[in-house]
C-alpha cells in the first residue's frame, strides 16, 4: 500500500467517526433522561460502547495518517 492509499484509508477512519462522536454523547444524555424507564441501562450501554468506537476509530485513523506521512517508502 502507497502514502496516498494510506491517507485515505486513514481518513475513512476518521470521517467515520465525527458521527459516532455526536451520537454516543446524545444517547447518553437521553438515556441519563430518561431514568424512570426500563431501557435506561440499555440505552446508557449502548452510548458508551459508541463513545468508545468514537475514540477508537479516531486513534486508529491518526495513527494511519501519520504512518502515511512519516514512514516514508520501505521499498
């Protein structure tokens, strides 16, 4: 794989994310407001585990990137 499919694979990554980053916050927020239901425990999960896949999905597209950029050719 060349520099260039790297960065874009990289940044797959990190495009990937910005949605997860919105949506795992508003889940949680939903689910710390909405207590007096049965799907609180759920709902709270579920946000985290996107929270997580946010933050993981971001450092690995970081961490392309700068494999992108940096190593340069190992040919």
């Amino acid at each position: 794989m060349n520099n260039k499919e790297l960065l874009f694979k990289g940044l797959k990554y990190s495009i990937g994310a910005i949605p997860l980053m919105f949506l795992g916050p508003i889940l949680i927020h939903n689910a710390f407001m909405n207590k007096h239901t049965n799907w609180h425990y759920l709902v709270l999960g579920v946000g985290i585990f996107i929270c997580i896949t946010a933050v993981s999905f971001m450092f690995k597209g970081i961490k392309i990137i700068m494999k992108s950029l940096f190593d340069g050719n190992e040919n």
